[in-house]
C-alpha cells in the first residue's frame, strides 16, 4: 500500500494541538489533511477556536464543525499548521502556491509556533526550484512586473483558464521564476522596497519547525533557525 505522505506529516503536526489552543488553519493540500484531522479531534471532543487563511480552508472548517472565530475576537494564536511549496536546511519557506500567502504570513506572524507540514519533495538544498510567487496590486501592474523583472526573474501573472488569477484579496499574483535563491533574507529586502507588492511568499525565520512526510513512512524534523 501506498504511502500518503502528505498525510502522514499533517496528522503528525496535529498531535501538537491541545485542548483550548487557538490554532491557524493553512491552505493547500498539505493544510486540508490537517484539517481533516483537526476537525475528527473536535468531533472526538477537542476544544479549540480557529481562523483559516483561505476562503477554502474557512469552507473546510466550517464543514467539519471546526469553531472559528473572527481576528477582532483574539489577539495571539497559540500554533499555526501550514504547507510549504519548498523548505530548505535553514526551514526558509517559499510559500503562495495556493494563492493565499499574505493571509498565511499575518496568520503565521501572529502565532507563538508554526509548524510546517510538507511531503519530502518540498525539501530542497536551495530554494528557487519553484517560481517565487508575490502578491501585487492589479494599478499599474505593468510598472510592477517591470520593477520585479529588474531583479533577475521573469515574472508571469497567474491565470485560471483565461482568467487572471486574482487573491481572496482581489490583488494579482505574480510567479516569479528566479532560479536558484542564493540569498533569501537580501531578496525579501529587494521585493519589499517596489511599491506595488504587497507581500512575498518567502518566509524567512517564522517557521519554528517542520514535519516531513517520507514514502517509506518515516517522519523527519526540521528545526528553524530560531531554535539554534
């Protein structure tokens, strides 16, 4: 039998979530098995309160019978469980594949611990492999592709079939091929100083740990830099 990695990390990763924790819930298809996972533990009887970082993973917890509650109703969540489209040595994250980064990054900035759940693929030695995606205002997107082609990739909107691709916050998302990251801290400076961004899927000291799903079913830990 097959192993689902993705899975395998997720429900491992919700192990670390207690009774009357305040959790964020990720996006993608790592975060859905976590979800899935959280939401049989409500059922079994866990008391928690929630917030997604998606529209789809709002869907998914309400289904599930998660409580969520609103940002103006907490002020710090004790853990968020998210996916990652790449992970180095160092657990710097590009993140925004599913489209949601910005919502990630204010939910994982506003958490005590974030756990990272991904399958062994999304572990690289260098990061750049996956196109960088950022998150950019639809006015003058023309002047922003520019300015983010300057710094040495090609940028390409992101479509739904002949549709531009457009955020749960109604901005556009560029994905930015630079090929091999050599420096991401230097890189989020450079992206963070155009105008039109606004924000990256680099994540860059906020993952405290992360869980990696292996096909011969084994589970491998990752500290981040913080914990060194």
């Amino acid at each position: 039998m097959s192993v689902n990695v993705k899975q395998l990390a997720a429900e491992k990763a919700v192990e670390y979530v207690k009774d009357g924790m305040k959790v964020g819930l990720g996006t993608g298809s790592t975060a859905y098995w976590a979800i899935r996972k959280l939401g049989e533990r409500v059922a079994e009887g866990l008391k928690i309160t929630a917030v997604a970082t998606s529209q789809a993973s709002e869907d998914q917890a309400r289904e599930l019978g998660i409580p969520l509650v609103g940002f103006g109703d907490i002020d710090r969540l004790d853990l968020t469980i998210d996916g990652a489209d790449e992970l180095d040595g160092k657990l710097q994250l590009v993140k925004g594949g599913g489209g949601a980064l910005l919502r990630e990054k204010i939910v994982a900035m506003g958490s005590e611990r974030m756990i990272v759940v991904a399958d062994e693929s999304k572990a690289v030695e260098t990061l750049g492999k996956f196109p960088l995606p950022v998150e950019i205002v639809p006015f003058a997107c023309e002047w922003t592709l520019s300015d983010l082609a300057k710094l040495g990739c090609e940028p390409v909107l992101r479509r739904t079939g002949d549709e531009l691709y457009k955020s749960d916050n109604g901005n556009y998302i560029a994905d930015c091929h630079f090929g091999a990251i050599h420096s991401a801290p230097e890189l989020a400076k450079a992206l963070q100083g155009i105008p039109g961004v606004v924000e990256h899927g680099l994540f860059i000291g906020i993952a405290d740990f992360a869980i990696i799903g292996k096909s011969d079913g084994s589970i491998e830990v990752i500290e981040g830099d913080k914990h060194r």
